[in-house]
C-alpha cells in the first residue's frame, strides 16, 4: 500500500531542494522521496531515537553535503578521502569537478568504458565508492596553519566513519593528508596497509592521480605500497569485482558458485587477506550482499542487466 505525506517546506529548503535536484537531473519531489526512503532504510523499523542519531554527522550541513550523503552507499567498499571541495563551486558530486573527472578516467583505465555525469555517480555508488572531505568547507585558498588546522580538527570525524563504515580501503586524495589520515586510523584501529595515499589530481599530479587509482582499480600488485615482511593486500580490489568480471565473460547465463569460485581463484583476481582463496560460500554471500549487481538463481549467479 502506498500512503501520501504532506510536508510542508520553507522557502530556504525548498530552494535547496531544488538546488540539489536540478545538479542531479531530478525532480524536487523523487529526490526528498529517495531521501526518506534511504533514510527509512538505513535505520530500519527496529531503529530508535537514540540510534538514529548516534551516527556520526556530516561536516557541514551545506546543500553540497547533503548531495555528498544522497549518493552514500548503505555498504561502503572503498573510502575516498579529500581534504574540502572547492572554493570555485565546483563539486566531486556535482560532477563538474576536476576530482570528478580525474576519478572517471582512472575508473576507465582500470576497469573498462563508464557512464557520464550523474550515471558515473550513480555507478560510483553502487560499486561501494563513497568521497568524504576531512573539511566541510573549502579551504583549498588557505595557506598555513589555518589550513592546516582545519584538517587536524577533522581527524576524530575521520575515525569515526573509518570505525564506522570499516571500510575494505582507505585512498587519501592528497599527500599531505596522509599524516591526518593514519593519525585517524590508529585512533579507529583501521589496519595501515588497507590505506592508499594518492597526490591530488592538479597539474602536473594528475596523471599519477589517474594512473595510480586506475592500477588500484585494475588490481596491481604495487598499488598500495607494503614493507616484505607486512602483510599482503588483494590482488584485485574487492570480491564482487572480481566476480562481475568472471560473469562479465558468461554471456547473461548464470553460473554456478563453485565455478565462479575456481574462476576467480585461477585468474588471480582476488585473495582474502589471509592469502587463501575464496570459496563458494563467501561467493554466494557476496552475491545476496548485493543485489543490485547481482541475480542468485537455481542455476547460478548472475549479472544484472545493465550493471558493471
């Protein structure tokens, strides 16, 4: 049964509403219903007052976070961390940035042709991507210890999204963030060799942006730099990855768990972080894990129609 609610907005929030609904290519009134719904989701009928607002918050409560947590994924796989959006009113989640295009073209290079503009975001998403700025407000015209300051101050809110979320890795867009950002992980406990440190992507940093995420993406070997006696990241990215991959080569037709499982394995696309490789059963778990790239049928598994 579907119901209608009636809500009545001032004119400051209904500006911002459709500020943010026309960035993304929608109607006011599908993005406040996609907001509730997630809302209504992530917390769930078991959810109480008091767990609903023990998460932690946002920065800044700005129309460009509120754009930044719309496209959160309920699963965050990997965890960008930025130091603040721009002082030009340009945005990663507006797509108009030039992180935004950066990230698009090492998403190219490492795992094939993506969608544009909003689709990219969409498909950024759903693959367990999420951006975070250590800083709600911009400070990239800032020199000094005011800049500096502003990014110390957002370590704890750091921690708390690395304890949070834990996600499988951390990749910070910003040399001289890597200090802030292992000071968070030890605060959260967050293991150091989940963490990938990349220069911003300006000038003459950004084909190594570029080529160092796209590598991360593709699954080399020497995307996250490691000491010979630490121990070893995935040689691909995440599990589900590596599954799309296997069935991107089935055709449409399911496959079966153990095959997929044997695939992965013989194709070195991905190992647990103990070394061993992943067995049918964490395969199947992946899949209902997420249903939005995946089908788990009496036959097998497969893609979804139109997913990655």
């Amino acid at each position: 049964m579907t119901r209608i609610l009636p809500v009545q907005l001032s004119d400051e929030h209904a500006g911002t509403l459709e500020s943010i609904a026309a960035a993304t290519h929608r109607e006011p009134e599908v993005l406040a219903r996609d907001w509730l719904i997630e809302r209504l989701v992530a917390y769930g009928p078991q959810a109480s007052t008091s767990q609903a607002h023990s998460r932690p918050v946002l920065a800044a409560d700005s129309a460009a976070e509120r754009l930044r947590d719309l496209y959160k994924p309920d699963d965050v796989v990997v965890m960008l961390v930025g130091e603040s959006a721009p002082a030009g009113g340009t945005f990663f989640y507006q797509a108009d940035s030039n992180l935004f295009h950066a990230t698009r073209e090492a998403f190219i290079r490492g795992m094939g042709p993506m969608p544009e503009g909003e689709a990219f975001l969409q498909k950024f998403k759903e693959l367990g991507f999420w951006l975070y700025d250590m800083v709600g407000k911009p400070v990239n015209k800032q020199l000094g210890r005011p800049r500096a300051g502003a990014v110390s101050a957002g370590v704890a809110a750091l921690a708390d999204y690395m304890r949070e979320l834990d996600p499988d890795f951390v990749v910070g867009i910003k040399t001289s963030l890597e200090g802030p950002i292992k000071g968070a992980a030890t605060r959260a406990e967050y293991p150091a060799h989940r963490i990938l440190i990349l220069p911003f992507p300006l000038y003459q940093w950004r084909e190594e942006y570029i080529s160092g995420l796209g590598r991360f993406l593709g699954g080399a070997g020497d995307a996250i730099t490691m000491p010979a006696d630490g121990p070893q990241p995935p040689s691909r990215l995440t599990l589900h990855l590596a599954m799309a991959k296997v069935l991107e080569t089935a055709g449409g037709d399911p496959v079966p768990a153990r095959q997929i499982a044997n695939e992965v394995a013989v194709r070195g696309l991905y190992v647990r972080q103990d070394g061993t490789r992943a067995d049918y059963q964490q395969i199947l778990l992946r899949a209902k894990k997420y249903p939005a790239m995946f089908e788990v049928t009496p036959s097998g598994i497969k893609l979804k129609s139109g997913r990655v």
